[in-house]
C-alpha cells in the first residue's frame, strides 16, 4: 500500500511556541491533536520563542528575527510570514487573529486560507493607539472578505460578525487538554484562604480594579493574589498600585510554568474573572478545570459558555455587585464548591481538544480537496 505525505499546512499568528496561553495555546493544542494527520509549520517571532525552538514537541517552527520596535514588529512579522510562504510550498495556510487580514490576499494568489478570530475589534483596545484599532478593524474586514473559511471562537462574536458583514462565519469554541498531570493537581486540593486573580497581561479591559474596588467596598480581608503581567498599560499600573493600598495583595507576575500556575489556581479559594471584554477566555476554562470555584462577570462570551449554577456572575462593570457575590461566595462555600463541580462536568463533555480538534480536521479535509 503505497502511503502519501501528509499535506503541509503553515501556521501563521502564534507567534511562538512553547505558547503561555491565549491564542497561541488554542493554536498549539490544535496542532497536537492532528500533527499525525498533517505536516505543520509554525512560523514565529523571536520576541515570543528562543531561535533555538525549530522542533516542539515534534511540531516544525521557524523563527523570525524579532527587530525590538514595539507593536510595530507585530506588522514585520505578518510581512514576513507572507514573503515565506510565496516562496516555499505549502498546501493550506492557517491564520490566527482578526488583524492579520491585510496578508490575506496576497495568501489567496496561492492559497487557500483559513483564519480562526480569537476577538474582534468592535471596540478600541486601550494597548493600541487609535491608528492601530483602526487598522486592526480594516484587517478584520479583509479576513471576512478573503479568507475561504473564517472561525469564531466565541458565539456572541460571531453572531456580531454575521450582523456586521452579512456573512455566515463558523464558531469553534475553545477547549481544555484535561491531562493526567493537571488532574492530579485538582485532586491534591490544599484549599488555601486566598482569593485569586490572573490574566496573561493585566490592563484595564480585564477589570482588575474592578475587584480590588469591590474588596475595598466589603472590606474582605483575605489575600489576593494577582498572577500576570501588569507592565502592559504603566497608567493602569500606576491606577492598580493605588487602588492596592491598605489591601492585603500579593503580585506574583507572569507565570509561565504552567503546573505553577495551575497549582494556585487549584489551591484558591476563589477565582475572580472580572473582564469588561472576552472572546473565549483559555484562562477561565483552565480554572474550571481545577474544579475551582469562580465569580465572573455576565459578558455575553461568558454567559455563552457556562449557566448560572456553574459560574457565579455579577453584573459586568459594576464593582459594588461584585463585592456582593464576593461575601456570598465567601459565605457559601459548600454551594460554590457544588457549582464549580458542575461547571467541570460541562467542560468534560463538550470542550476537551479532542472534541475541537474533529472539528478543525474536517474543514482541513474540506479545504484540501
């Protein structure tokens, strides 16, 4: 029986790998699901993975040389992307994120292209000047209008992307890697008396002053911990810093050990996601897989995912509710610890890797005909 190669399939707006979360950890599970059915190739960018990083754990990357100037490298790296996949030959091209569509195009002179949105730019992200928003919201518009198949992440956008260009995009959430290593971690509980909050990068749409205002309000005096990178946006910094004092807060920075961070996920007492603005959150999916009790905020993308008796949710933006399901929570422990039980069970049975990954192998194989 004569065995074909698999078809090769570049991956364009990870940006590196091993990821630390968000979209590029969307992207790698992708991969590692069906890197037996396709050739894969990764191209990254040396802000986000060591040059060395050309084989991780058996999946092809090339590392592009990160040139230091700000957000504007993020633009040379879709260039370059570009340029390397005229020139090399390559049977799909799959996109990552909304703003990469001003390469879209030229992808489609030799082509196919899938693009997976991980959030739309229905609204100005305070990290980007108004000339970056508005290019990011004219790239989102070429992906709609170019790329064969585009895939929302979250439910709530895509219904807002159909609206917007009168187009029928796909939604793919997605899922969690429920290994070995991390239900050991759940198990092994220690149930510590703080209360948690974490975020890849902390500036103000992910509503940390939020609930450092809501702990002021209650006057609750457990531990917070605050795990992420808070260097983003030096206002929200200099904002966060005030808004601590006299609070009993500890902040641990970016953890890129993910079993660390899982570990004080696991032992939180509370897990507090006051986002203004989602499109399908990696980290409260991770945190529902520790089996940890969460308050979250009632966003649509959040809503879309987990019920009422699985999260418990206070009103987006509103800092006095919050410090309301806080001293609930606090005072309930044995329903939340229900809850969040609960809200594991449906992350089991409908958004695991290899439930998704099917998903993406289908239109793969559709794309590749």
């Amino acid at each position: 029986m004569i065995r074909t190669k698999p078809r090769r399939i570049a991956v364009i707006g990870l940006k590196g790998l091993p990821a630390f979360g968000g979209a590029a950890a969307v992207g790698e599970n992708i991969i590692d699901q069906l890197k037996d059915d396709f050739s894969f190739t990764v191209l990254s960018v040396s802000s986000h993975t060591s040059m060395e990083n050309t084989n991780v754990n058996d999946i092809k990357q090339i590392v592009f040389k990160n040139h230091g100037i700000g957000s504007f490298n993020t633009f040379i790296y879709y260039w370059k992307c570009l340029f390397h996949i005229l020139f090399n030959h390559y049977d799909l091209i799959h996109l990552h994120h909304a703003e990469s569509g001003f390469i879209t195009p030229f992808l489609r002179l030799k082509n196919k292209v899938l693009v997976t949105f991980h959030g739309i730019y229905c609204y100005s992200d305070p990290k980007f000047s108004s000339l970056q928003n508005w290019f990011f919201r004219f790239s989102e518009r070429f992906n709609v209008l170019f790329a064969n198949v585009v895939i929302s992440v979250s439910k709530p956008d895509k219904k807002y992307i159909d609206k917007k260009y009168r187009t029928d995009v796909l939604y793919i959430p997605n899922g969690m890697n429920l290994s070995n290593e991390l239900n050991k971690i759940a198990e092994n509980k220690t149930h510590k008396d703080y209360i948690l909050f974490a975020a890849g990068r902390i500036y103000q749409i992910k509503g940390l002053h939020l609930l450092l205002d809501a702990l002021k309000l209650k006057g609750i005096p457990n531990r917070l911990l605050i795990a992420g990178d808070i260097d983003q946006v030096p206002e929200y910094k200099k904002g966060i810093e005030i808004l601590s004092k006299e609070l009993n807060v500890e902040y641990l920075g970016l953890i890129k050990n993910k079993g660390k961070l899982m570990e004080i996920v696991s032992n939180a007492k509370l897990f507090i996601f006051p986002s203004l603005t989602e499109a399908m959150s990696m980290m409260l999916l991770e945190v529902v897989s520790m089996i940890t009790p969460i308050i979250a905020s009632d966003i649509p993308s959040n809503r879309a995912i987990f019920a009422e008796n699985e999260i418990l949710f206070f009103k987006s933006n509103d800092s006095f509710d919050l410090a309301e399901k806080i001293r609930y929570a606090l005072d309930n422990p044995l329903k939340m610890e229900s809850m969040a039980k609960r809200a594991y069970e449906k992350l089991k049975s409908n958004y695991t890797w290899e439930i998704i990954s099917e998903k993406y192998k289908v239109i793969y194989n559709n794309l590749l005909q």
